[in-house]
C-alpha cells in the first residue's frame, strides 16, 4: 500500500506546557546532566537566568504532547508496529527555564516513500511565553511497508 | 566567546544501569514499551528492552555542551539512529569539530556501543 500524502501540511491543535524547577531536575538527573545551571536555582540566577535552565532536549518533555495527536492520526496512517525512529534535528533558541510557559504546534511537514520505507516528517515549532521561538524540532519517523 | 579549531575532538562516556529507561520513561513522557517491558520487547522481536533514542541523542548533545562551553552553546543539533542500544553497555560519544567560521562551528558526531553505531551523522552548529 502506498503512502497517503493527502494529509501533508496538517496542523494540529497547539499544546501548552508550564515548565517546573522539579522536572527539569528530574529529566536532568536522567540524562545524566550534572551542570547545576540545571539543579541549582541560586547558581542559576548568579549566571543570569531567572531560574533553573532547561538542558536542550528538554525540548522533548515541552513538544511530546503536540507531536502525539499526528502519529496517531487514522488520516495520516500511520503503522506503529513497523514505526522506528529515524532522525531528529532541534533547532533551539532562547534558553528555557522554569517558570516559562511553552506553546508547541505540530505539522505533517511530508510524508514520502523510497525503498519500500514510507518516510512521515512532523515539524514543532514551540514558543515561549514572549512569543520567542524557543526551538523547532524536525521528527522523522520510518515506517517499513508490507 | 569560546576557542576551538577544526579538528578538535570530545568524547563522552555513560553506562546506562539496568533501570535507566524507566526512568528516562517518566522523565521524558515517552512510555512505548518496547523500552520498559522486558515480555513486550521481546515478544516484538527485540533482544529485550532497548534504549531511547532520544535519551541516547541527549548524550550527544550533554557531549557537546559539556565539552563547548554549556547549554547556550548549542543552536542546532541533528542526528540518524541506527540499530539499537541497550543497557549496561557503554556507550561512547564522539564529536569532532569541522569547520569554524566567525561566530560559528559546525561538528559532526556519532555514539557507538560495543563498536556499533547507534547514533551516525551527527551534524551540530555551535555559537562561539
């Protein structure tokens, strides 16, 4: 069965996460990211930030709830017993840190198929509380055909 | 501003313990469990519970700002999974710095366990 390119350019209902100085912690400790710009709100504001900074792939924890809606989408059709993870590119901006408010919106950027892989590209574009582009996430998942 | 010069590399080292992806798990929100349930993973065809990709693409970029200065640093990061990683295995990032250009520098990457890929064609802009 061929891709179903119909649904390229789909956008889906923006999400809203309020980002905490205990989960940054807690995605920090399970990265293994020591830096205590990430854990400590006083070595945080000595660096000049307003509280404790969000590591880059924290961009996962504030997008995950925007880039579900499209990988279950009966339209876009995706096959999640054949679904990998192919490749990732983040694009960041300003700095994160608790106390923001980020609002990420998802869009089937493409889909396209080439050696009996079927290739769906989801873009997030997250925002901050300013309107500041905090970081553009590109996901491409690879799905193998039958 | 930070110096650095084409062909300066980094390398970091991380053994994820039997428990890691749990964890990662409800740090992340990501609870496929292919990464979580030993019976399911297997039942798919895994050897068993396999790493986060994006857990292991969360290395590579701790790799960079460790290595370049801190979290500000890093402006895009873009990678390739390849394969699978599993736990109480090593795994080794390397990166190596490619071009330095004004207020920028472009470094490739990879992640490796046991020799095998699991990460390829890093490609990172840092701001100097």
């Amino acid at each position: 069965m061929p891709v179903n390119t119909d649904a390229i350019g789909k956008t889906y209902p923006a999400t809203r996460y309020a980002v905490g100085r205990e989960k940054i912690k807690e995605y920090a400790s399970a990265v293994g990211e020591h830096n205590p710009i990430h854990l400590d709100p006083e070595v945080a504001r000595t660096a000049g930030f307003a509280d404790v900074v969000a590591p880059p792939m924290f961009a996962v924890v504030y997008s995950n709830a925007a880039i579900l809606p499209g990988l279950f989408d009966p339209e876009v059709g995706i096959d999640f017993a054949h679904m990998v993870h192919g490749s990732q590119e983040f694009r960041w901006g300003p700095l994160v840190v608790a106390g923001d408010e980020i609002t990420t919106t998802a869009t089937l950027s493409d889909v396209s198929e080439r050696g009996g892989m079927g290739f769906y590209v989801f873009e997030t574009d997250s925002r901050n509380q300013d309107g500041e582009t905090v970081c553009i996430g590109t996901w491409t998942n690879i799905v193998r055909m039958g | 501003m930070i110096s650095m010069d084409a062909g300066d590399t980094f390398e970091l080292k991380v053994t994820p313990d039997r428990y890691l992806t749990v964890r990662y798990a409800g740090a992340s929100g990501d609870f496929n469990p292919i990464h979580i349930d030993e019976e399911f993973a297997t039942q798919v065809g895994l050897p068993g519970r396999i790493l986060h990709g994006l857990w292991t693409m969360a290395q590579v970029a701790r790799a960079h700002t460790e290595a370049l200065g801190g979290p500000d640093k890093l402006e895009r990061l873009s990678v390739q999974f390849r394969g699978m990683g599993v736990m109480e295995e090593e795994v080794v990032v390397t990166g190596t710095v490619r071009e330095v250009d004004g207020e920028r520098a472009t470094v490739s990457s990879e992640a490796t366990q046991n020799g095998k890929r699991i990460i390829r064609n890093g490609e990172a802009t840092i701001r100097l």
